[in-house]
C-alpha cells in the first residue's frame, strides 16, 4: 500500500497499529509512536462510552423503557474483548415510536439536550419522519435516536422480529434498558445499511466492512481471533509498501464462514438458510446478496447460499466514491428541499406548518450561530442574507447537477460501451 500514515483513513488506523507495531519491540519511528498514541485513545474513548451506555442504560431501566444499541454501539457492546477497537462518532440507539418522548426526557434528566434545528418543528420531523435526532452533552459522545432501523425503510415486519429478539447485553432476562439485536439481525442491518450508503449523498465507511466481516467471525468460531504476526520493517513507510488497504479491513485470523470451530454445547448463532430468509422476509434480499458477494470475493468468507445474480461491489467503491459522486449527491438537493416542504403535511396546525416553511428560510438565531459558528453577539441580519443566498445557489447547484446527469445517462444509453456495475 504506497502511502503515508496520513492517507491512510482514520476506520482503518488501529488496524494498523495491530499490524504494523510490534508489542514487543514497541514503535520504530516516530509515525508509530502518534499511531500507538492514537490507538490508546480510542480504547480509552470506548471504554468511556460504554461508561455512558451503562449510565443511558440505567435510567431507561429505572422507567421500564428500552433501546436497541445498532452499528458500532453494539459493536462496542458486543465485542468488548476483541483486540481490535471500533471508531466512534455516536452513540445509536432504536426506541420504539410511542417511547420516543419517555426516552427523550429520561437522557435530558442525565444531561442531553437535543441538537437545534431550524425550528421545533424541524426537531420533531427529524425524529418522527426523517433520519433521527441528534443529542449533545459535554464531554460525551452524541446520541443519535431513531425510531426506526436504518437501511430497511418502513417495515414493521422487521421492527417487530428485530424487537422480539434483542436481548440484554448482561445475559439476563431483562427487557428494559440498552438491548442488543440477534447477531443475525444485526448483519442483516449492516448489510442493508452500507448497500443504502453507496447511493450518494451518502457514503460509505470502511470500519462497517469490519463490523460484519467480526459478525461472521463469531458466528462461525465463537471466541476472539488471533492476531496476525506484524509485517517487519524499519519503518511505518516500509511496512506500508508491504500492506493492501483491504488487509486492513481485517487484520486477525482468515474467515470461512462454513467451517465450525465452536465448542460442541455452542451452536452456531444462526444458520444461513435462516438468514436469507429473514433476507426475503425484509426484503433486503438483494442488498444482502451484494454485500455477502462482496465480503465473499475479497475476504473469503465463503458464505453460502448468496441467491443467484448478486455481484460484488469493486474494491475501490467500498473505500472511496466514483468520479460521479460529488454531481450526484448535489443533484439530492432539490429533492430533499422539496421533500421536506412536503413533510409539512404532518404537522398539527396551521401555525405550526407556517412556522417551519419560514423557519426553512430564516433559522432560528441560535441555528444559525451554529451553522456558521457566530458569537453570541454577532449582529445577524447579513448572515442571513448570506444564509439566504448559499441556500440558493445550493438549490441552482442541484438543479444543474441533475441536468448534468441526465445528459450522462442519455449518452450512456447511446453508446456501444458495456453498462457500467450497479455500485459503481
């Protein structure tokens, strides 16, 4: 892999710490020693927030509430003895809709407060209609609250089979607190997820590769995987040279989803016919069949069953965005602009509904000291002015991008070159 520490992503660095330093010998160069720094951080970080899930845990069970721990909160939870630490930038968590209010006041009683948006509005259509909502509290990692699992759209079905299986992470017979899914379950979301972040504007993340490709791990073995031996050099440039970006993805024992290495009176998690038709039942089937493809062709996971068609996803897509990228996610723009204005629908009132359509043009004063990080005494009215017009070109931007891409497609459609792969 040639290239420096600092292109190497921030998902990817302890990996590297685990394979490029030695624990013996210690760091050889001064970029180990910033990367052997960075990586105690990060254990010190997780074990602060699992400290904070104890603490959110412990006041939801206080009020007979719940909370489903996704993505890397699960990981965090679920594999706490694995040498390899899991990047954080949230705290994610699932309640069920009628609890959203319960929960909310349960973490502001412990020091949260929800992020502002452009009005109270907008707060409430972030939880109940859009992608969640965001709270802070100093010195603690944001919590990010959804009511539904991301990456699987509106679907009861899955909620209700992802509920009535979640356990407590202590073993116990507990149903109040921060829960976690079935592994199965689990995989099944990450699959669905990252399938839902190569479509732009999103993006996706390495450490969700890791993530599953752990999943399948334990599934198949049941215990924490050996480390490899570290690559030798003289230096962190050195063993780079010797390094694949993708060996990073999964710096521990090779994976094979079929063998079985568990004791005898530990059954495998889950089967894989349960788990494709869990797939079909969600209707994720082929977002897990890309995904499980593509975990198949470049780390050998071997997973059985992958329903016909499935291909894989490139290498490079799952670790940087295509040329097209940057003119597809601007083209989102107007539509998600429009989405919203429609959203006002759902809102109780006429007073509230005309409150935020102008609140999307003037945010509240404190949004926007945020948004464009203002001092308290900032005279505002030419940052509105200035609001006014970066929403415009914003819009002008998105509505050019999609004439762009049109024009892309038509020429596609005409010419004699092969379709280019679904994920690119």
């Amino acid at each position: 892999m040639k290239t420096t520490l600092a292109g190497v992503p921030a998902d990817l660095r302890p990996a590297l710490y685990l394979r490029a330093v030695s624990i013996l010998e210690g760091p050889c160069d001064a970029e180990e020693v910033a990367l052997e720094e960075e990586f105690g951080s990060l254990i010190l970080g997780n074990d602060q927030a699992r400290s904070e899930l104890q603490c959110i845990s412990s006041v939801l069970r206080t009020q007979r509430l719940a909370a489903l721990a996704i993505k890397g909160t699960a990981h965090l939870i679920r594999f706490r003895q694995w040498p390899l630490p899991r990047a954080l930038s949230d705290l994610d968590l699932i309640v069920h809709q009628p609890d959203a209010a319960a929960v909310l006041e349960c973490l502001n009683r412990i020091g949260y407060v929800v992020e502002e948006w452009n009005s109270p509005e907008d707060t409430f259509l972030h939880l109940y209609e859009g992608p969640g909502l965001r709270l802070l509290r100093s010195g603690s990692l944001p919590v990010d609250l959804q009511i539904r699992l991301p990456g699987l759209g509106a679907s009861p079905l899955a909620e209700e089979e992802a509920w009535v299986a979640a356990c407590s992470p202590d073993g116990d017979e507990a149903r109040h607190g921060v829960l976690l899914l079935h592994p199965m379950h689990e995989l099944l979301l990450a699959m669905a997820h990252l399938a839902k972040h190569l479509e732009p504007p999103l993006r996706p993340s390495p450490k969700w590769i890791t993530d599953m490709l752990m999943l399948v791990y334990a599934r198949t073995h049941g215990d924490v995987p050996p480390l490899l031996p570290p690559i030798e050099g003289q230096s962190l440039e050195a063993k780079l040279e010797r390094l694949e970006r993708w060996d990073l993805f999964w710096p521990v024992a090779p994976l094979d989803a079929r063998g079985e290495s568990r004791p005898p009176d530990q059954p495998a998690l889950w089967t894989w016919d349960d788990f494709w038709a869990t797939a079909r039942r969600w209707d994720i089937e082929a977002s897990a069949g890309a995904i499980a493809v593509t975990l198949n062709a470049h780390w050998q996971t071997a997973i059985p069953s992958v329903p016909d068609g499935s291909e894989a996803i490139p290498l490079e897509r799952l670790a940087a965005a295509d040329d097209a990228f940057d003119l597809a996610a601007a083209s989102t723009v107007p539509r998600d602009y429009l989405r919203r204005a429609i959203q006002v629908r759902t809102l109780p009132g006429v007073r509230a509904k005309l409150r935020y359509i102008g609140r999307l043009v003037f945010p509240t004063a404190s949004n926007l000291r945020r948004r464009y990080q203002l001092a308290e005494n900032a005279f505002l009215p030419p940052h509105y002015a200035r609001h006014l017009v970066n929403t415009a070109r914003k819009f002008l931007r998105g509505l050019v991008a999609m004439l762009l891409l049109r024009i892309r497609r038509v020429r596609a459609l005409t010419s004699s070159s092969p379709p280019q792969e679904r994920w690119r």
